[in-house]
C-alpha cells in the first residue's frame, strides 16, 4: 500500500502540473502575461497583491516566501510599470501597503475573463457527472493542503468562493 501511494502522490503531482500547464495561455495578445513585459516573480508578486487586497510589503513577503529586500524590488518594478501603488497606512505612516493600480486591475481582470474562456473550453468535453466528481475530489484536496499549511504555520491560498 505504501508502494501505491508513493506512485500515486507522484502520479497525481504530474497530473497536476500537466493540467496548469495545459490551462497556460497560448499564443499572444493582451491576454497573456507576457505580454506585460515583467518577470515571473513580478506577475506572482502582481497576483499576491490582487489575492491580498492591501498588504504590507512584510504581509507579501511572508506570503511570497522572499526577504522583504527582494519584494521591495519586485514592487519597485511594478510601480514603475503602472501596475501597484505604494500606500502610506492610515494609522501607522511607517507601515507601507500595496494595492493594484489601475493597470494591475485591468491585468486582473482581462487574465480572469480569458482563463474562465480556457476552462470554459477544456470543460465543454466534460460530463457534468465528471466535473462534479473532479470538484469533489479538489475541495477535498484544497482542505488537506489548507490544514498542512496552517499546522506548519504557513501563509495558505485561500479558495475563491
């Protein structure tokens, strides 16, 4: 039984990971990350902040897993390109916060509009049945990560409701 569920976890981890992959955005247009010119850790640091609303830059560093020294740089490439705003915090002005600018919620929202397109499309060759089962089995998932990460202290992703 170890055997298996050794197999198993690896079998599923490159399930995983095919599927994102498959899900990527192909080709360009204004659409696809790519087309913003920034890094990879730019773009995550751009989500992190969409996902977190206003954080401090110590709340994005705990969540990103960087030194603060290197999300200030990330941050700093952001602003630069109209895609964050750093704010001064209403009660303590020591304490820096960062929030989409215009352009980060433009970015948001076109991303989310194409990526539901793309599901949209996978989905169609899908059986209700099967996309209730799949449902199922990932919430399920989604709570076993949730539970490690919150017994090991770790900032967790939140589901979407």
């Amino acid at each position: 039984m170890a055997h298996y569920r050794e197999q198993g976890a690896e079998r599923i981890g490159l399930l995983l990971h095919g599927v994102m992959r498959g899900l990527r955005p192909k080709g360009r247009g204004p659409e696809h990350d790519h087309d913003l010119d920034i890094t990879l850790g730019q773009l995550h640091c751009l989500r992190r902040v969409s996902d977190l609303g206003r954080p401090t830059m110590g709340d994005l560093a705990d969540h990103m897993h960087l030194s603060p020294s290197t999300v200030t740089g990330l941050v700093d490439g952001l602003v630069g390109r109209g895609l964050v705003e750093r704010l001064e915090d209403a009660d303590d002005r020591r304490i820096v916060r960062v929030t989409l600018a215009a352009g980060g919620r433009r970015h948001r929202d076109q991303h989310r509009r194409a990526h539901q397109q793309r599901l949209a499309a996978v989905f169609a060759a899908l059986s209700d049945e099967d996309l209730k089962r799949i449902e199922s089995a990932l919430e399920r998932l989604h709570e076993v990560v949730v539970q490690a990460a919150e017994t090991e202290g770790s900032p967790v992703c939140r589901k979407e409701s």
